[in-house]
C-alpha cells in the first residue's frame, strides 16, 4: 500500500464521521472530516510526513511545474539552492 492509499485509509477509518453534524458555526452538515484525529496516529502521521515529503522533492524535481526538453532542470540542479535562498549572515 503506497502513502497515499494509507493516508486516505486513515482518514476513512479514524476522520471521517457520517450523519448530521453542527459545526461551530452552529451550521449542520451530513459528514464531517476531523483529520487530525487520523493525523495524530502513527500510521497517518507517517504517511502523511511521506506524502509531504514526496511531493516536495518531485515538485523540486520538476522545477516547480512541468518542464520538459533541453531547458528542463535536472535533478541534482533543482534539489539545490540558490544564493537568493542562502540564510542572511549575522551583521549584514
């Protein structure tokens, strides 16, 4: 099972609760998703920290969008960073 079907097992299993509800708001709705019930569990803490993860990398991969041809970053370009992204020194 990937992350993401775990992280969706999760939530379906430990955040999701059906039936009429009242929000704060005083509103009533017919289901109500608390995902931090599932995110504070192990199992979902995890899978979600991998999700998290994961998009981060490939979104740095991709050059934050699709890009493709001779211009497209490669991977070990784009997973460093850029001297506008270097901490600012003390005394400057």
């Amino acid at each position: 099972m990937t992350a993401r079907e775990t992280l969706a097992a999760e939530l379906r299993r430990h955040a999701l609760v059906l039936g009429e509800v009242t929000l704060t708001s005083g509103a009533t709705a017919q289901y109500y998703v608390a995902a931090k019930r599932a995110i504070l569990r192990p199992a979902g803490f995890r899978a979600l920290a991998t999700v998290i993860i994961l998009g981060g990398l490939l979104t740095a991969w991709m050059g934050f969008g699709v890009a493709t041809g001779p211009n497209a970053p490669s991977p070990a370009r784009a997973l460093t960073f850029s001297n506008a992204m270097t901490p600012v020194q003390a005394g400057r």
